[in-house]
C-alpha cells in the first residue's frame, strides 16, 4: 500500500481568493477611515482654538486687553515687551506652549480683530486663506 503525503501550504487558488477578499475589505473600508482623520484634525483644531481663547481671555482679565497683534499668542507665554506693556502679567503665564494646528501651522492672531476684540484663525490643511473641506478656514468666532 502507497502513501501519499499532501504539503501543508496553500494552493494558488485559495492564496487568489484571500488576496481578492483582502482587496474589497481594503476597498470598502479604507476610504472610511482616511476621512477620520481629517475630521479628527478639524476637531483638535477648534478644540487648541477654544483653549487658546480661554488663554487669551484670562490675559484681559488680567491686564484689561488683549495682547496686541505685535506681542502675538507668544504674549501667553512670556512677558510681553515693548508697547503697551501688561500691568499684572501672571508669571506662570497663561498657557505652557503656544500650539501650532495639527497641520503644523501657526494660528494666526490679530488684536483688534475684523469685527470683534481679536481674530483667531486656522487656515487648515492648506495653510493659506480660503479653501473647502479640511483646507477649510476655522476663525474661533465661527466655532464657538
């Protein structure tokens, strides 16, 4: 009596058919989740922006203004010189680190503001003024 002993691998045929399985779950699933992670940016983005204007309203409460667009966001961080100077500038300062946007770009920061006390801006994944989508601008008065 033979024997006949079988391989313990994988014919190509069941090796096709789980690269074909592997391929529709990749297909299916993976545009899923790129869009996550730009709505996650979008969302740490308001959230450094509403924390950045809790900051900047403390440093008024302070020193009764905001700091000016010269002194920047850099003002929360350490004592600001030059003109106007802040009179009771905490010396704990008011945040530890300014944040730049989860696209890596500073914030933009002007006092006084267009139509309000100060402007907080990101200008998304782009970087520049204008865009759609998570290239989209974030001023803190639209978010709040």
């Amino acid at each position: 009596m033979k024997q006949t002993f079988r391989n313990g691998g994988f014919t190509l045929i069941e090796i096709m058919v789980v690269m074909v399985i592997l391929g529709l779950l990749v297909a299916v699933v993976a545009p899923n989740l790129m869009g996550r992670s730009d709505q996650a940016r979008v969302t740490v983005a308001k959230t450094q922006m509403k924390q950045v204007s809790n900051a900047l309203d403390l440093y008024k409460l302070d020193n009764n203004r905001y700091p000016s667009t010269e002194q920047g966001l850099n003002a929360l961080v350490e004592k600001p010189t030059g003109t106007p100077e802040p009179r009771n500038w905490n010396p704990d300062g008011y945040m530890p680190s300014v944040p730049r946007d989860p696209w890596d770009n500073p914030y933009d920061y002007s006092s006084p503001g267009m139509t309000r006390a100060y402007d907080l801006i990101s200008y998304g994944a782009d970087g520049r003024e204008g865009g759609e989508g998570d290239a989209a601008d974030l001023n803190i008065w639209e978010i709040e």
